[in-house]
C-alpha cells in the first residue's frame, strides 16, 4: 500500500507570528472552536499506534504543522520520537518533516531534527525586503532571526528547505528572490501561492492575478531551465513534479497529479481531517482517541473528499496540455482562483524547455 502520511498540529493554530496572509489563521477562525489545544502524550501515543497499525509495515511519514508546532515543546518532541521507536513493532521505516517559521529554533532543536532526521522547511519569503508580511507578535520583522536558523540548521546538518509564499509582489520579484535564495546556497525551494480566505474575492498585493501568476511561472521555470542545463541544479518542487509528469512519471507532490491523494491531518486534540486547507466543521472526520484510522479512512466523508476532487472541468477533456498539467494542481486553489489561462500561457511557451530534462527519464 501507499505510504502512510500523518500531518500533525501539536500546537494547533497557535503561534508567535502575526504573518498577515496565515490561511491557517483564517481557517481554524472559522471553526467552532479555533484553538484546540496543546497535544497531550495521550493523544500523541494514540496517533502513532493508529499510524503504524495502518501502515503494516509500510512506510509512515510524520509531518509537523501549526500555528508554529515547536510551541508544544521539545519533551513533545522527544516524548514522540521514542513512543515511534518503542511501537514500531513491524519495522516501517519512519520519516519527519516540520514547518517552522523559523524563530524559535536553538542548538537543543536543532540536535533533536538531526538525531532523528527530521526534514526541516523553514518559511522564508526572499530577502529582507521580500519578508514583509511576515512578522512577529509585536509585528516586527523576523528576517535576522529566521536567516540566522538557516545557518544554524546548515552548521548542524540538518536537511532543510525553504517553504516561500508567492504573493502578487513577491512574483513581481520572483528573479530577485530566486537569485538571493542561490546565493545562501539554498538548493531546495517551495513556492506556495498566497491563498485568499474561503469566501473571499478580493484583490491586493498579495494575491496574484491570472496574468501575473502566468508571468511568475514563465519567469521563474526559465531560471529554473538555465540552471539544471549550466549544472547548478535548484531544487523547485512544483516544477521537479511537472518534469516529472512530461517524463511519464508519477509526481510527490499532492495535488500535483489532478486529485487529491489520501492523507490525515489531526489537530490538537485528535480531530481527524482529510487535508490541512480544509480542517473546517463541515469536514471533520472523527477523533483519533475515539476512531482509528482503519476506519477513518474508509469512512464516507473521507471517500466523498477524494472522490470531489476528481471531477474536473469539461474544458480539460480537450486541453493540449492535459498531460502536464491535470487540471490545474491543486482542488484548494482551483476553488480559490481559475488559472487555467496561466497554465496555459506557461505551457504554450515553456513546453519545449522541457525537453532538456529527458536525460532524466531513467533516473
């Protein structure tokens, strides 16, 4: 079976940032009940054993979210790693990932992602400049100390990437942003677009329009293009799976392939959900202290979820570029913002850039 992926919110929607565009901020202020607490050991020990009793040997990938996750606490931290090795029976091999804004991270934590492996992915929105919706809880900057976990995660070895949010005026920048990321030697980059809150239409600096996120793409892919082919090779997720895709393989990354893919989020207090952009009321699937994920996963809520995400629009049925793009990536910003004629626009002219990666095919 597929490997086994647990997202985990230890300190629910808490956090020591004001960034202003936070869809989770937005999100869990929608819920009847927005913070759900700190994660008890209990509840932790019951979303492992619920893990690896799915898995069966197979696989388990364990990512930590907020809010800010190391607000629950490095015991939390060290408290779960250990509970994973003393019940992991079967012997599935176990990763961790873990998203942080960055400010909190010490050489104590530090030592913990790497004794353990944790893959760490640091937000970081470009230089100094580049960082101005994020803020502290006193909205002041953070880039200093945010640059300096960057150093201290390298010092360490611990693995890392850096997570970017893409606003409309941070792809009016896009070259500048990508161009200081390679001069830190950051090699591994996610660019994220900025998402509106549910229910929200309108337009501001920090949610690109359909020409501007055509433009961003085209720009960005370019560099992209020049730098595998003069061998200095960055990583891009969203792009490494649509190369993927062209070369007729299966891409990671969720969404990325026109459907979403089975996953489980559980917020602080055990709530179970079927995806981190839609932790709302209305999809809840249980409580793992109550219900295990055998039958979470099979429960009709969870299949209605994934099935959703598979109807497409009518127009796709005859898009050239179907094959590459699968409708657009992800259903959250399908719903957010139609921009099929972005893709398209990226595809007419970038298509035949892809052809530099068929060396890659077997790889």
């Amino acid at each position: 079976m597929p490997a086994v992926s647990i997202m985990i919110k230890p300190a629910s929607m808490r956090c020591n940032m004001r960034c202003k565009y936070c869809f989770y901020h937005s999100l869990s202020s929608s819920r009847s009940v927005a913070d759900m607490g700190l994660m008890t050991r209990d509840t932790a020990a019951r979303v492992i054993s619920s893990a690896l009793e799915l898995a069966d040997g197979d696989s388990v990938y364990f990512a930590f979210q907020g809010g800010e996750p190391l607000i629950a606490g490095k015991d939390f931290f060290r408290y779960f790693i250990d509970k994973t090795k003393e019940l992991n029976s079967k012997g599935s091999v176990i990763y961790y990932a873990l998203q942080t804004n960055g400010t909190l991270v010490d050489e104590e934590w530090a030592d913990i992602f790497k004794s353990a492996g944790f893959l760490i992915g640091l937000s970081l929105d470009g230089d100094r400049d580049g960082n101005i919706y994020r803020m502290d809880a006193s909205y002041a900057p953070v880039f200093n100390e945010v640059t300096a976990t960057a150093d201290l995660l390298t010092a360490k070895g611990v693995d890392f990437n850096i997570l970017t949010v893409v606003t409309a005026r941070c792809a009016a920048n896009i070259e500048r942003t990508y161009r200081y990321f390679k001069s830190c030697g950051y090699k591994y980059l996610q660019f994220i677009p900025c998402l509106r809150p549910f229910g929200d239409d309108s337009d501001s600096d920090m949610y690109m329009t359909v020409e501007q996120y055509a433009q961003y793409l085209i720009r960005l892919f370019n560099l992209y293009v020049k730098d595998y082919v003069d061998g200095n090779y960055v990583s891009i997720r969203h792009f490494d799976n649509a190369v993927r895709l062209f070369l007729g393989g299966r891409p990671e990354q969720c969404g990325v392939g026109g459907h979403c893919s089975r996953q489980f989020v559980i917020e602080g207090n055990g709530n179970v959900y079927p995806c981190d952009f839609y932790c709302l009321d209305e999809w809840l699937l249980g409580n793992i202290n109550d219900t295990g994920l055998k039958e979470l996963a099979r429960c009709d809520k969870a299949i209605k979820f994934l099935t959703r995400s598979l109807k497409l629009p009518d127009k796709c049925a005859s898009c050239p570029y179907y094959r590459v793009c699968r409708g657009r990536g992800c259903m959250r910003s399908r719903e957010d913002r139609d921009y099929c004629e972005a893709y398209k626009s990226f595809y007419s002219k970038c298509l035949p850039l892809f052809r530099a990666f068929i060396g890659e095919r077997n790889n």
